[in-house]
C-alpha cells in the first residue's frame, strides 16, 4: 500500500471519521500525506500510521481509495464520495450492476417475504446492496446468501465490530458467498445516528436503483430513497396496506413518481437490462486454468493502463512470485501482453 493510503487512514482516524473534517485538511494540502502532516502538528493525535495500518492487514481489511483501481465508479459519481472504503471481502463485485433493497427494522412478516423473495431472484442478475440492518436489510442479503447471489452490506461503525451483533452470522455468510462488508469509517469508529444517515448515500450509490419495502413516513429507508433521486438512479416501491403505518413511506413514494414493484422483473424491466447481460460478461472471459490466473486477467483487464506486477499483486493480494509464474502462462496462451514491464490486454 502506498504512503497515501496509509496517510488517509491516519488522518480519517484523528478526524473519527468526519467527512469534512477530512476534507478541509485535503483541501488545505491537495494530497493525503500533506493533509496528515498538517493534521498531525494541529491534532497532535498519537497516532502511527504505520502501526494503523498493520492493524488493518492483521484483520485482513482492504482500504480502497477514491483514486485505486478498485473503487466502485458509481460511487464517484456523488456529490460527496468517500474517500476510501474500508473493506472485508470483494470489493470489486461493486463495479457490477447493482440494487439496493432497504427498509424498516420493524418488517411485517409479509415484508420480510417480500424482501427475501426479490433479493433471491435479482441476485441472479444483479449485486443485491443494503446495510445489515434489523428487518428489511437483512431479509435482502439472506435472500441474496440463500440463493447463491452476492450482496454488499454497507454498515456506520468501523469494520472490527458488525452492528447489530445479531447479524455476526450473516455477516460471515455474505464474506463467505463472495460477497462484501464496507464502511467509511476508520477502525473503534462506534456508530452514531448521523453515520446511518451518511452510509445510506453509499448504499444507494453503489446501485442503479433502490428498492423501498415497507417504510413509516420516519424511515431511514425513505432518506436512502431521497439520495437515489439525487443520485438521478430509479426509486421502486413495493405497495403497502393503506392502514398499516409500514406503508406510509412507501405509499408516498409511490404518489411522487417511484416505480411500483410487485415482482423482480418490475425492476429489471425498469433498469433496461440485457436479458443475458451476465452471460454476455462471462463469455468475454477465457477458459483459464486457475483462480489465480483468473484474478490476474481480471485485474489486467479492469484496468483503463498497462499495470505493474507490483500493481497486480496489490489488487489480486497474490504475491509477486505467483504473479509472475501465472503471467508466464497468460503470455504464453496470448491473453496478456507486456511492455516495458507493465501488462495489458
């Protein structure tokens, strides 16, 4: 990792983790090792961000800067992106096609079947997105687990602790099937209410569009909905009972233009998706011999540059050696070129 990213991740800890409070100090200095110079005179927080940074490769947490190669393109495009990610698991199945499923901890039982049933048939096409909350988010992403999909829980507290505790299984499930935990916040970051608020422009953010089931006219969700629309992604809503406070957020959505949901193919039918869009992806990929060589081609081919092996070691978390010797293959089957030691395809 670079001196950058381990700046960063020195300077979002002196600041816990507040947004612009970490932008003045890049705006002040235009980059993150200047920044974390400034902040350390000022701040004097006693911090080392060599030993910060041990701390996160021991728990095997990836920090993925606004600048890296792996940081989600959907997310740039919000007025205010993070600056990093801090991540468990795959971090790059966020630049495929996604949706975000949120709404009420307090779910009906009929909520938590709807939740479930269309996070289990659009994870078929779709990365399904939510916050590992109580209720509508964590029907979302067993409905994902369950069917063999991936899914991304976005969560307001640092990446040791999972909030709720209660969903510490599903947690291991998600980073079990592929999938991926991240948040914004550095390392012994507790949550605060204002963090559920700020991660929600993640959630939608990484998605094409987001999914509202059951919300009271007070939800969280209905905050997540406001940051699609400001996003310019689709909002859908499931239709709720008239009577029940659940269907308050949801009803209105509906009357201000979202699009009403009473199936999955109501959203993708809406997104315009290819029919056989994942199928198409997977046929622009080689029968390889490996996993390794796998990864290797991937990243190459993610790339908008020729890369370094040092650069693909990075992304893949391969080492440089077994890098090397799966290189040799790929050049030899003519699937990767070199020159003037950087790869491409």
């Amino acid at each position: 990792m670079t001196e950058e990213t381990k700046s960063y991740n020195a300077l979002n800890l002196a600041c816990h983790g507040e947004y612009f409070k970490v932008k003045s100090f890049l705006d002040r200095s235009g980059s993150w090792a200047k920044a974390w110079q400034i902040a350390e005179k000022e701040l004097n927080p006693k911090i080392n961000p060599e030993k910060e940074f041990e701390g996160l490769r021991k728990l095997n947490i990836d920090l993925v800067l606004k600048d890296d190669i792996n940081y989600p393109p959907l997310l740039k495009e919000l007025a205010w992106p993070p600056f990093g990610l801090y991540v468990k698991g795959d971090i790059t199945i966020a630049k495929q096609p996604g949706v975000a499923i949120v709404g009420t901890r307090k779910a009906t039982d009929q909520g938590l079947k709807i939740s479930e049933q269309l996070a289990s048939e659009l994870s078929q096409k779709l990365i399904i997105v939510s916050g590992l909350a109580l209720g509508i988010d964590e029907a979302a992403h067993w409905g994902a687990v369950n069917a063999r999909g991936k899914t991304i829980a976005v969560i307001a507290c640092g990446l040791e602790r999972i909030y709720p505790v209660q969903n510490k299984k599903l947690a291991e499930k998600i980073l079990k099937s592929g999938g991926a935990i991240i948040s914004e916040y550095p390392l012994d970051t507790i949550t605060f209410p204002n963090h559920f608020l700020e991660r929600n422009r993640i959630i939608s953010g990484l998605s094409l569009g987001t999914v509202v089931v059951e919300a009271p006219q007070k939800s969280g969700a209905l905050v997540t909905a406001n940051f699609a629309l400001e996003q310019n992604r689709d909002v859908f809503a499931v239709p709720g009972p008239i009577y029940h406070q659940n269907s308050d957020g949801v009803n209105n959505l509906l009357k201000m233009g979202a699009c009403v949901v009473t199936e999955a193919n109501d959203i993708l039918n809406c997104l315009n998706l290819p029919e056989n869009f994942i199928e198409e992806k997977n046929a622009q990929l080689p029968l390889l011999d490996n996993e390794e060589q796998k990864k290797i081609f991937v990243s190459i081919k993610s790339s908008s540059t020729a890369i370094t092996i040092d650069k693909i070691s990075e992304i893949t978390k391969l080492t440089p050696q077994a890098v090397n010797q799966s290189l040799s293959m790929l050049i030899i089957n003519n699937l990767v070129k070199e020159s003037g030691g950087r790869y491409y395809i």
